[in-house]
C-alpha cells in the first residue's frame, strides 16, 4: 500500500462521527469601508499614506519621497522609473532597486492590507527585494473587512496572490518592533484612482 | 526513551532572573495585547464558534478534503508528496532535492520540519539548511529548538543574541542594540536567498477548493524564500486543510490578533501555482495525526492553528520556558499534543499546569486544553506512568481527601504547620510548595471553624 492510501485510508477509518459545515457571515459594520478606517489600520501596522500629487506627476512624487533613491521599479505603466521591469530576467535582479511601485488591485479597511498578485508585481520579488515600496490604490477599491476581502473569489485564482500589510517587521529579539526585516523597509500607500490627473 | 523531568529543566530557568522577569513580562504583553484586539471586534466570539465549527466539520471529512487538495494543486502543476511519519517526510524532502542536484535550502519557519527533525537529516547529507525567520535561525545558531512555536528565541535576551551573532556571523559582541543585530541578519541572509537552490515553507492553511498553501508570516522571508529559487518545497501537517477560500477570512481575523495582538500578520502569502520555469512540490505529513483523529478525547487538539496564545497566559509556561518542556510543542498545546506522540517521555507535562483553563479561554478554535490534560492525568495514573513520590503523595490525598474527618485534621494542623513549624521543614526540598516562594501566613480559623461559629446554628 502507497503511503497516501495508507494515509488516506487510517484518517478514514478514525474520523469521528460527521459535523456540519457553518455557514460565514461577513460581520458588517460602520464605519464599513472608508478610507478613513483604511489609512488609520496603515499607520498602525507600520505604513505610511502619502496624498497624490496634484498635478498627478507620480514619478515626481517618488523623487519628492525618496531624493537619495537610485532605482526606481514601476510595475505599473503609470510611472515610468528608470529600471524598466519588462526587461528583468531573473527574480534576483531586482536586488539592487531602492524603490518599487505597484498598483494594488483592492484594499482592506479592517487591516490596511493591500491585496496584490502576480500580475500586479509582474515579478514577484519586486515587493521583497526592493528596500522600499509604493502601492497605488484605488480609494473606491476598499473593502470593509477580510470576510470581504475573501469574497473576492476570482482574486484567489491567482497564482500567487498576498495580503501585504505594511513593511515587512520583526519582534523577535525581546519584543523590540524593527521594520525592515528581510522584505521591504517602508510602504507608503498612494491612494489615488488608475489614470486620474 | 528517557522522561522529560519538566520540573527539573524549569529549575533552570528560574535560576537566570533577568531572563525569567523578561520571559514573563513580555510573554504577559501579548496576552494583554491579543485581549485588546478581541475586545474591538464584537464578532470575537462568534469567529472563535464558527473557526472551531469549520475545524471540526474538516477534521470529520478530513480525508475527501485531502483528496480535493491533492486533486486541484496537482491541477495547478504542483507535485503532492504523502509522508506516512517523519523520516519519510525528511527522504521525500531529500530526494526531491538530490534529484535535482540542489545543496543549498533557504527555509522560513515551520514547526512541523522541528517535529520531524528535519534539519540534521539533510545536514548529514550535504544540504546547507538556512534558517530565515530571526527566531529561527537565532536557535539554529545556537543548536538549540525554538522554545514558542511563534517567537523562537522569546527566552533569549539581547545580549544572547548578540554572543551567539558574534560568534557565528561575525557581528561586535559588545554591540546588542536591537536594530544593530536584526540589521546584521537581514545584511547575512539576503545572499543566500539570491543564490539558494531550494526554498520551502510550512503552511497555516491549506485551501482544498483551490490547492491553495496560504503562510502568514511578518518578516518577508517565506516570500524571498518562494520567489528566488527554481524549487519550492512546502511541507504540510495534513490537518491544516481547510474547504474554502471564503473560510480564510475567520482564521485571518483572529491568527494574528490571538498570537501577537496585531489585527495581521504583515504578509498573508497565497501559494497556488509555480512560477513557470520552476516547480512547486507539497509534503503532506501524518506522523501520528491520523491515529490522534481517532481518540475519542484528544481529536480536538487538532484543531490547533499554532498561534501560541494558550502559551501566552499560561503562569506556568511563562515560568519555565518551553526548553523545559524537552518537547517540539510547548506550553499548553504542547501539554496535550506531545503524549500522543510518546507517552512515557513526555508523561511529566500533563502536570505542568495549574488547570486555571486560560488557555481554553483564550483559544481562537475553542480547544478544550485544560480538559484533555486533565485527561492525560488520568491516563498517565492509569498507565503507572506517574513519578513514584507522586504517587505515593496522591494515595495520600486521596484517602485524605475522601474522608472529611481526616481532611478537617489535615487543613487546621497545616494551618498550626505553617505558622509554628522551623522555617528550614518549610523551605526544604520535600516541600514542593516552599520552592522560590514564602508561603503565606495561615488565617485565624479555617473555613469550616468560621462557618459552624457564624453560621451552623441555622
């Protein structure tokens, strides 16, 4: 016998007795939504918001956010960068890039967590490799909570999908807060709609 | 199989008082932590009933779900691999790698490899296993277990750290500001992850509907672990299997809040489909779930989603560290889970609790912790696997406590005991109860004697 049947078969036979599968409500509440509540759980879990430039020059934004960064990334054609991703080969070659931009696909108001797969990194390691990231998103993208935020159903057909919730951070050595543990050292959300001038 | 002597490895630990202070305080803040986050939300119990009800729903159906699993994340071209125990999980993980002329693994943290000892296995083969959660790889260096399935390294101090990153990755010894030494980590791991040719993960949840490995993580390293090499392994315990998608959004909500009182972990990770050019292989382990799901008391247990809250609030676990616990699991879960394993060895750690049911109370999937390890006493008593002083003491307080005549002698002459006896009887190795503690002074009277004097004449 194959060790999966032989698995398979002793769960099988010591399942205890059938329990009923619950249904999930999705726990709505005020204030739901808001971008409000979105920018308050950001700045909780460690990232920034900064406001979208007026006259909607982003690329101007992140010299303004970051003067001393040396590679730009953009994985969205809304800002050009100076490190074309089309043109990455390998995943690790995003090592050297100071700063990356993506677009985020919804947020999560509950936790401030931006929703991005693989079709929005383009490559992967941008939104972990890079010493700092930006997320674009959509102030009408925002769910009220992750019962919501799993509801996206379609999302999950996703390669690779991720909940990002701030700078990547560690607690380990006596509890002391440090972001910037082995991903991206700061993420500042931009909260402004694709194309908007 | 030697027993684990619990008391006798928190001994140790009590010894080192700065380390015991720190241990307890800030084991006690994530606790008070994790209650604020669930007094915010007015769902809390109702997501606690509804994640221990798709539990135990999966558990009783556990097998079509593994099959569904299988089904769809072979369908997504990942290889799914069975491992009947740990040493078959370790050889699978082995072959996988050897096959493909890998030497180099970077791996993010998964109690599940501790449990199979994975690590010297493929050391002893030539493969360099790199630790890259901070926790982890601060207990690699020092070849030490993690001793809390969530914080690795809770029992360390800064300046540990510090001996133990000075002698082993070059950093000052002197030098054991926090950030100077996680700074150090981040500076050492990130070439291994650029050229590692394996990379693997644990899993929190695994998605039947979809074949989904879902790993909650806060450091980055799962990810640089997955998307850098050419070959991702993810090694699974087969009750972490869940039906839906939808059902991801219960567990999230509380994983995080119950473990560290953060609303999230920093990264909820979805794993579905290896990046092309690359393949993807999952390990789904046994190693002794199967034969737990059958007992009729104990299946419970294996609701668990490793959040590490029960550990948390448990005053005996923050008073001796879970090195003591000689065990990969410790605290509370540990206490309960770590017997189905060995009997004999771990037959100390049922009696490493107060039963005050905290870790019940706190438990984000309703496991009835501080009931099964009053079961396991029971089983333990029955089995002759008790301590001979142990069971001399009980044969004692049971003829005690079972007739009220000897039980009244007993209570008012240790009240006398307390107040008249030579400190030396009191604070003495015979006496577990003087160990690292005064003992309070005794009342006037005891209840009893209060009670027939106010009370009894009506």
């Amino acid at each position: 016998m194959s060790s999966r049947d032989d698995v398979l078969a002793r769960v099988r036979r010591n399942q205890p007795a059938p329990r009923p599968l619950p249904a999930v409500p999705t726990f709505d509440t005020d204030p739901g939504s808001s971008l409000e509540r979105f920018k308050t759980a950001v700045l909780r879990m460690g990232g920034k918001v900064a406001d979208p430039p007026a006259d909607g020059d982003l690329d101007n934004l992140i010299g303004r956010l970051f003067p001393d960064a040396k590679v730009i990334c953009s994985a969205t054609p809304e800002l050009v960068g100076n490190r074309p991703i089309g043109e990455v080969r390998e995943p690790a070659d995003l090592d050297d890039v100071d700063v990356g931009v993506v677009r985020a696909v919804y947020g999560v108001a509950e936790t401030g967590s931006l929703w991005l797969t693989e079709a929005e990194f383009r490559v992967n390691t941008l939104g972990f490799l890079a010493q700092h990231l930006v997320v674009l998103l959509d102030p009408s993208r925002i769910v009220g909570n992750l019962h919501h935020a799993y509801r996206e159903r379609a999302q999950f057909d996703a390669g690779y999908g991720v909940f990002m919730t701030g700078p990547s951070a560690t607690a380990d050595i006596e509890g002391v807060l440090i972001h910037g543990a082995q991903g991206i050292r700061t993420l500042t959300v931009v909260p402004v709609a694709a194309g908007s001038k | 199989m030697k027993r684990i002597d619990h008391a006798e490895g928190s001994s140790k630990f009590i010894k080192a008082k700065d380390h015991l202070d720190f241990h307890d305080k800030r084991l006690w803040d994530l606790r008070k932590k994790r209650d604020r986050e669930s007094e915010h939300l007015p769902e809390w119990e109702e997501l606690r009933t509804l994640a221990s009800a798709i539990k135990e729903h999966t558990l009783t159906h556990l097998a079509d779900y593994l099959e569904e699993f299988e089904r769809n994340a072979t369908r997504n071209g990942a290889h799914v691999h069975w491992a009947k125990d740990a040493a078959e999980h370790n050889q699978i993980v082995f072959e996988i790698m050897s096959a493909r002329n890998a030497r180099t693994l970077v791996k993010a943290k998964s109690m599940l490899t501790d449990e199979c000892e994975m690590r010297p296995f493929l050391a002893n083969r030539g493969i360099e296993v790199m630790e890259t959660d901070l926790g982890e790889r601060i207990q690699q260096l020092d070849d030490e277990p993690p001793s809390h399935i969530v914080v690795p390294a809770v029992h360390k101090l800064k300046t540990d750290v510090a001996r133990v990153f000075s002698e082993n990755i070059g950093t000052d010894p002197k030098n054991s500001d926090v950030h100077y030494l996680a700074e150090s980590q981040r500076q050492h791991t990130r070439p291994y992850f650029l050229k590692a040719d394996a990379g693997m993960t644990g899993a929190n949840f695994a998605v039947a509907e979809t074949g989904t490995v879902v790993v909650c993580t806060n450091e980055g390293n799962a990810d640089l672990s997955v998307h850098l090499p050419k070959l991702y392994i993810a090694s699974i315990g087969i009750e972490k299997v869940i039906p839906r998608i939808e059902h991801l959004g219960v567990f999230i909500r509380m994983l995080s809040r119950s473990a560290l009182g953060s609303p999230i972990t920093q990264l909820t990770s979805h794993f579905r489909v290896p990046r092309e050019g690359t393949e993807m292989h999952i390990v789904l382990v046994d190693n002794g779930r199967s034969e737990r799901l059958g007992m009729s008391d104990f299946w419970y247990s294996l609701k668990c989603i490793r959040c590490g809250a029960c550990m948390n609030t448990c005053p005996v676990y923050r008073r001796s560290g879970g090195l003591s616990y000689g065990a990969t699991y410790s605290g509370p879960i540990g206490v309960i889970i770590d017997p189905t394993f060995n009997l004999r060895k771990y037959s100390s750690l049922p009696f490493a609790s107060t039963l005050n049911g905290s870790c019940t109370a706190v438990c984000p999937v309703r496991i009835n912790i501080h009931e099964q390890i009053y079961k396991w006493r029971q089983i333990i008593a029955e089995r002759h696997q008790l301590p001979f002083v142990k069971q001399q003491a009980m044969k004692v307080a049971g003829k005690v406590l079972s007739n009220p005549k000897l039980y009244r002698a007993a209570v008012e002459g240790a009240g006398a005991g307390i107040e008249h006896l030579p400190r030396f009887t009191i604070y003495s190795r015979f006496n577990a109860w003087g160990k690292q503690r005064e003992v309070p002074s005794a009342p006037q009277f005891t209840f009893r004697q209060w009670y027939v004097k106010n009370r009894g004449k009506k």
